[in-house]
C-alpha cells in the first residue's frame, strides 16, 4: 500500500472545527483513503473512506485534493471524546477480498476544554 | 447488535508459557483479522481468515504463533511459547464478506505481557 504522511500531533479547542490533513503523494488511481481513529484503550475504529469526491457522514467530513496526493478529515465540532490518534490509510482498491490496513503512526488530537 | 469481542482483556505469563487469546466477530462477518500493537510501534496486520479459511497469514511473526478460526466463527490466537517480545496489544477485527472497502469493526483488544 502506498505510504502517507500525517502530522504527529495536533491540537483544537472544543466546539471549534478540526482539520486533520494527509499527504499521500505516491497514490495510484485505485487506492481508496481511509480515516481510523483509535480512542484511549479501545481499538481502532472507522471514521470515514472516500475515493475522489468529498464525502460526509455522521461522524466527519472527507475533502480529498483534486490531484488526490492530499486529503483532509474534518471534524465540524471537536468534542472531548474525539481526542484520539487518528490514522490516515490508503487502500488498493483492487485487493478484492483482502481488507488488512496498514496503519502508520497516525495524528494525536488533543482536545482542549 | 453485539461488536468484536476478544478474552481476556488482560493476560500476564511468564516467558515460556502458553497463552491463548480469543476473539468473537460480529454475526454474519466472513473476515476475521488479527492485529498487534508491540510496545513503541505501529499496529500491525497479523492475518485475515475468510470463513475458516486463512487467506492472508504474511503477518504472522514466527511459527510460535498459531491461529484457528473453526466453523468459520470465533477464532483463537496461540502464543507457544511466548517471548518477552510478544507483549503487547492484539486487536482483532471483523467485516462483512467479499465486498471492496467494507468497514472494518476492531475489539478492544486483548493486552499482553509476558515477564
């Protein structure tokens, strides 16, 4: 899978947008962008995937660059709970059947009261 | 809808011995993956079943790690024997079948430490 790059702490008072970005220069056309998260003491768990076109759901909002080598999750309104490492994955969409992730170090988002 | 559930949260053996962890995916889930976080590193693919089928086993870090998934559902993970450097955290996921991109649900892990 190819490699991304995230910042490796961020910070962002609560109720105030976040803006977590990615760099993934090395995409190929196939690879989809996957956002994790992993919470204190849980495991990991799903944020948000897109391909090309901005995608939102209930969680968070996916805004990927019209070249595709960078993307960026948006958190509309940082609560405390969503202090967490998150984690920016690319996956080869080609891998029918094979759904493993790579993880990298991911961003620690510090939410501050 | 009950999530991933993994035995024990918490194992402490000593070097040698044998310990078995267990996962239970979500109902219905083909895909069964094992993860693990060693201390100071990334979390990293172990393996992938399909049904009890191993599709993906290019994780698994040396022949002293064994892992079962019988019937296709719950699956165990066997560390025999078990060094100081497998203390850790091991996740194991679950997502539905063979569709591309599915959502992968993770428990919350099972912490190991070998002493």
């Amino acid at each position: 899978d190819a490699k991304t790059t995230q910042p490796n702490s961020m910070e962002s008072n609560e109720e105030e947008p976040v803006h977590l970005p990615c760099n993934h220069s090395t995409i190929s056309g196939t690879d989809y962008i996957h956002w994790y998260r992993q919470l204190p003491s849980q495991g990991p768990e799903y944020v948000i995937h897109g391909l090309t076109s901005n995608v939102n759901n209930r969680m968070a909002s996916l805004a990927i660059a019209e070249d595709r080598k960078s993307s960026t999750l948006i958190l509309h309104r940082a609560t405390l709970r969503d202090a967490a490492v998150y984690y920016c994955i690319l996956r080869d969409g080609r891998d029918f059947g094979n759904e493993k992730l790579t993880f990298g170090t991911g961003t620690r988002l510090t939410i501050i009261p | 809808e009950a999530g991933v559930t993994q035995f024990p949260s918490h194992s402490v053996i000593e070097k040698g011995q044998t310990v078995t962890l267990r996962c239970d995916p979500i109902s219905g889930h083909d895909n069964l993956y094992w993860y693990r976080r060693v201390m100071g590193k990334e979390i990293k693919f172990l393996l992938h079943f399909v049904k009890e089928s191993k599709q993906d086993e290019s994780g698994m870090p040396n022949n002293r790690f064994l892992a079962e998934r019988t019937g296709g559902t719950y699956s165990t993970l066997k560390v025999q024997p078990a060094e100081l450097e497998d203390s850790g955290v091991y996740f194991c996921a679950s997502s539905q079948g063979l569709q591309r991109n599915t959502e992968a649900f993770f428990g919350q892990g099972t912490r190991l430490t070998v002493v």
